[in-house]
C-alpha cells in the first residue's frame, strides 16, 4: 500500500515537473512574440504621430513623473535634421478598470501631437471604447477619445466634461485617461523647455519643413540597454 502511495507520488511529481517545464517553454515563446508586438506597435505609435520625425532618442533616464501613481515606462525625444521638435511619453498609470497605457506626443509649441492609447482593461462596451476607432465623442468631426487631444494647447484645463468629451458612461475611465495624458504632456514640455534652450531654440524652419524621407529609427542612448 505504502509503496503505491510512494509511488503514485513520483509519477505525479514527474508530471507536475513536465508541465512546468512546457508551461516555461509556451511562456518564453510566446512573450518573446508579445515583446515584438509591442515594440512594433509603439514604433507605429511614434511615427503616427510625428510623421515628419527621423529618429527617436531613448530620454527615458531624463523624464521623471511627478504623480507616484503614474509610472513613465518609455520616453523619447523627437528629432529631423538634427534639431528636436519634440518629445513623447509612454505613460502607465490607474484606470476603472486596472492599469491603463497611453503615448503623448507634445511639439515644441506645447501643443499636442497627439495621444494613443495602448492598452486598456476597462469595461468593454463602455471605458473601453476609448481604443475603438468607430466610436466618437463628437460625432459631427468624428472624433474619438484620445482624438480629441491632437493640437491641445498644454494650457487648456483638461477637465472632463469641461475641455475634454467624456466616453458616455465612463466617467472615470475619462478622467484616468485625461490624466495619463496632461501628467505625460506636462513632463515632455519640461524637458523640452530644457532641450530647447540648451540648443539655442528651435531651428528656424524645423517645423515647416515637408516630411522626411526613409523610416524614423528608435535610438538608444549610449550606455543603455
């Protein structure tokens, strides 16, 4: 009887290890796949908006957050010819329904470029309409939530239901959202306040200039992994 049990328990031993060792294996596969994704999707993010950009530096080491709930996971500075034209923020911070992921863009005139949000728990159908790209908050320029935010001067309220058109019945997911955004805009206009007059300003003409030429590159910074 004792050498049953015994035994039984090793069969069951060497099974559990069997399913550790495939679960290890499906989990380095598939997140090595999950990492491309994302890196591929925020690639996409950055030249969305700042299509006239020609590389993106790595400033993440530079940018701090002011709010301890709001997490800075990425950050860049945006550059043609040589000259920044702006900067971006890959913020993470809390939403109704967990942590939710946006990209800021903010231009040397402290004017939105633009914000995409990347990721979102919220409830769909409701907070998680601010991803789907058919429903609008101002249906009559059909725009959508984070929409509204491209060519936002960083000096506007950013109130919701004031500035800034709530998601219908998610009041909280809005106002998480619009967070994630000001705190992330705020943060790259301080930087660039600095970039810029360490530079001497912006380069006369940057700004005007047509869209570049060849695919903008994510630069790393020297040292960095």
């Amino acid at each position: 009887m004792m050498k049953g049990i015994v035994r039984l328990g090793l069969i069951l031993a060497i099974f559990a290890a069997a399913a550790c060792v495939a679960l290890a294996v499906v989990y380095s596969v598939t997140s090595e796949k999950i990492d491309a994704q994302a890196a591929l999707q925020l690639q996409d993010s950055l030249k969305g908006l700042f299509p006239d950009a020609e590389t993106f530096e790595d400033i993440t080491a530079s940018m701090t957050s002011p709010d301890p709930n709001i997490k800075f996971d990425a950050a860049y500075s945006v550059k043609k010819a040589g000259t920044v034209i702006g900067a971006a923020v890959k913020a993470r911070g809390p939403s109704y329904g967990g942590d939710a992921s946006v990209l800021v863009g903010i231009k040397a005139d402290k004017t939105l470029s633009g914000a995409r949000i990347l990721d979102t728990k919220d409830t769909p159908g409701l907070g998680a309409n601010a991803v789907n790209p058919s429903y609008f908050v101002d249906k009559s320029a059909k725009k959508t939530f984070p929409g509204q935010f491209t060519g936002k001067a960083l000096s506007d309220p950013f109130e919701v239901k004031k500035d800034v058109v709530a998601i219908t019945a998610s009041t909280i997911t809005s106002k998480a959202l619009t967070k994630l955004v000001k705190t992330a805009g705020d943060a790259a206009a301080a930087w660039l306040d600095t970039a810029l007059a360490a530079s001497g300003g912006l380069a006369a003409g940057a700004q005007a200039a047509g869209t570049a030429s060849g695919t903008p590159t994510i630069a790393k910074p020297a040292g960095g992994k």
